[in-house]
C-alpha cells in the first residue's frame, strides 16, 4: 500500500531523515524517531510520510488528539491515505471514540479490504457501541479474509455469547481455546452457555478447567454449584457454594443461592440467616422470592402475602411468577384456614 499524493517528490534530505526516523521507530526509540522526524517537517511540513510517522509515534506515546491532528492534515488532502485513515481509526479507539473509529476505519476497509486486523477491529467497535449486526458482518469479512486468529475468535464468540447464539458462541470459543487455552473467562463463558442450555456435565467441564487455572475463582466456583442446583443435588450445590465464604462473604448472588439450597434441603432456619444477611446488605428480589417461600412453609401466609405485595411494586420483576406465587399463597392460607 502506498500513499496518493499530488505534493512535489520529497526532497533527497527528507527522504533520507524520514527513513532514518522509521529505522527508529522500528527500534522502538519514539523520542529520537519523533526529533527526527520534526526536523524534516521543518523542511517539508506537507510531506505525508512524514506527517504520518509523526502521527504514528504520537499515537504509540498516548497523544491521541496529537496523532488525529497530523492524520487529519495527510487526509485533508489525500483523503485515500489508507496509512493516515488506518491511524486515525486506531487513535480515535484509544480516546474511546469507538463511532470516529469506526467512520474512519470503514474509509480505510473500501481501500483495502483484506486487512483482517482492521476488520476485526471495526467489528470490536461496532459491538461497544451496540452495533452488533454490523460487528458481525466485519467479523465474518475478517474470518474470510484470513481464517480466523484468536481476536476474532473472541469477538465472535463474545458477540454471539451477547446475541444469545448459545452454539455459535461455543463454536468460536472453542477455537479461541484451540489457540489458547488459558482465557479463565472464555472457559466459564462457555460454562454459563452450556449451563443455559441445561447441559450441565458439559458446563462442569469448563468451569473445572477454569478452576485449574484460578482455584479461587468465584464465577467458576460458583457454576459448578449452579450446575448441580440444575440436576436437583441440592446438598451438593450447598457444599460448594459456602466454599466462597471463605473467598468473598458479602456475594449477594451467592448468599441468595445458600438461602435458597438451605430451603430445599428443609433447613428453613438457615435459610432465613442467609436471605437476612442478603437483606441486610439490599433489598435483593431473589432473596424477597426465597423468603416468602419459607414463610409459607412455616404457615406464616400473611408475611408472605405482604411480601408479594412489595415485589409487586418493583418494576425488575417476573410480574407472571409472582402472580402465581402470590396466588398460591392466598390458596395455602384459604386451604389452612379450613382446617382449623
């Protein structure tokens, strides 16, 4: 790829200076390569080369607004530079102006449309900003173009993970793990999605492979738990599950899932101790849900009732379950209320 210009040919001095500051840019050496390159500016401060590396180094220091401000005077006037479009997209990703990166990289991809690289990071940006469709279409361009790397094997399995393609999203996981198998986080997403899809061995087998590398990870611990809450090992899921205490005894999510265990298994006392300590901490809708639910056990239907009237206020509840719950209730209550 070379730059379109319509300058005069650079003079044999920039020339020679503006080699001089690529070897040291080569080598890492950004200040010495910047002086460098400066000092041909000053002979030429319309050269596209030179603006280029200029912005090229200002964007490896972080000076993002720097690097955009000598792009930008390349692409005023040679608006198909692909090296100042491919800066600019990159520059404007490290500001976090992922829409900017994108319009100038999508400049860039009509120019040259098998970079693979610049594919995979158009559908990175598309998928921060919400746009996933177009993510995956810059994907499946990058897959195309190249086969596939594990960045893009992990933005497809993200973006599918994210559009809820449960086998799309573990197909391009487990490439991603072909390559390397030691993305902790990749390992128990594939876990959550088997765990979805009700396979609950398969999801053990990930998260397990998580714990291996993170003994003490929490999402994976707590997985494995969840897994055999799935098969109805209730006593089993318990025993995993307060295993965390040890690691964070604040984990709403957890204490939720001991209180709910503690009530399959008929320990209502514990139950209560472990939907309180969550209680304590926020008004936790799972725990409001398992704390009626013992309440009904013990025949304390009026405290349940009003605590179904509360969540019913809520506006992040399943309207439909709680009805029901609510119902049901109301019919135990009725039905004891006979037998006295």
């Amino acid at each position: 790829m070379n730059p379109t210009t319509s300058q005069p040919a650079p003079s044999r001095e920039v020339t020679e200076l503006s080699k001089k500051a690529n070897e040291l840019l080569k080598q890492g050496q950004l200040d010495k390569a910047r002086l460098v390159f400066e000092q041909a500016c000053t002979l030429d401060d319309h050269n596209p080369y030179v603006l280029v590396g200029l912005g090229d180094i200002y964007r490896k220091q972080r000076y993002f607004e720097k690097a955009i401000e000598h792009y930008a005077r390349v692409v005023e006037n040679e608006p198909y530079n692909v090296f100042a479009l491919r800066g600019m997209g990159i520059a404007y990703r490290g500001m976090e102006k992922y829409e900017k990166a994108i319009e100038y990289w999508s400049r860039y991809i009509e120019l040259n449309d098998s970079d693979h690289l610049v594919l995979t990071r158009l559908g990175d940006a598309c998928k921060k900003v919400n746009r996933l469709f177009d993510a995956e279409k810059y994907y499946l361009r990058a897959l195309e173009a190249h086969g596939g790397d594990k960045y893009l094997f992990l933005g497809l399995g993200d973006l599918y993970y994210k559009l809820d393609e449960a086998d799309k999203a573990i197909e391009f996981c487990d490439k991603l793990l072909e390559i390397d198998e030691n993305f902790v986080n990749i390992l128990t997403m594939v876990g959550n999605l088997y765990r979805r899809k009700k396979e609950y061995a398969s999801a053990r087998g990930y998260y397990e492979r998580a714990l291996r590398l993170e003994p003490h990870n929490i999402y994976a611990i707590f997985g494995v738990g969840d897994c055999y809450r799935g098969e109805s090992d209730h006593h089993r899921a318990l025993e995993i599950w307060l295993a965390i205490m040890d690691i964070d005894d604040k984990n709403i999510n957890v204490l939720t899932r001991i209180g709910d265990s503690y009530r399959q298994v008929n320990e209502s006392e514990k139950a209560k101790e472990f939907y309180n300590r969550v209680l304590a901490l926020t008004d936790h809708k799972y725990a409001l849900m398992g704390m009626c639910k013992v309440q009904r056990l013990e025949g304390k239907f009026d405290e349940a009732i009003a605590g179904y009237a509360k969540l019913l206020k809520r506006t992040d509840i399943d309207r439909d379950r709680v009805d029901r719950e609510l119902a049901e209730a109301i019919a135990e209550k009725e039905e004891a209320s006979r037998d006295q």
